[in-house]
C-alpha cells in the first residue's frame, strides 16, 4: 500500500482542570497550499487556526501555547 505524504493528521490537546483535554486541535498538511501545514478547530467550525510553511514551526507554536500531542499520527487511508 502506498500513502501519500500529505495525508495524515495529528490531534493536539491542551489539559483542563481535571486531566482530561479542554481543548482539541487537528494538526494537518494544507492540500490547497503544497508544503504547508495547518491547525484547525473542530470546536469552531473547524476553522484554521494557525498556518505555517513547515512543521516545526508549527509545533512550536502548539507548544509555545502548552498544548500536547496524542502519540501518533494518523494516516488517511484512500
């Protein structure tokens, strides 16, 4: 099986009071805009975000903003 590059998706989450995720982001590659990658909100009409022309910077960000990453990244399957 072979799965394009810029099909996955991560999901950040930034702890609350009780341990439990007060707030979800989905980290993913821009398929308008090659070589970007973006957040998006599900809790805003998944509206982006956030955009940056790498990843790292990216992740910086989140982490800048104390969110965590769930383990793994998702693959989109076609």
């Amino acid at each position: 099986m072979i799965v394009a590059a810029d099909r996955w998706f991560e999901v950040w989450f930034s702890e609350g009071d009780n341990g439990m995720p007060s707030w979800l982001l989905l980290v993913t590659p821009d398929s308008k805009n090659p070589g970007q990658v973006m957040v998006i909100d599900p809790q805003e009409n998944y509206k982006v975000v956030y955009q940056d022309h790498n990843y790292e910077d990216t992740r910086l960000w989140l982490l800048e903003d104390e969110f965590s990453r769930v383990e793994g990244r998702m693959i989109v399957d076609e």
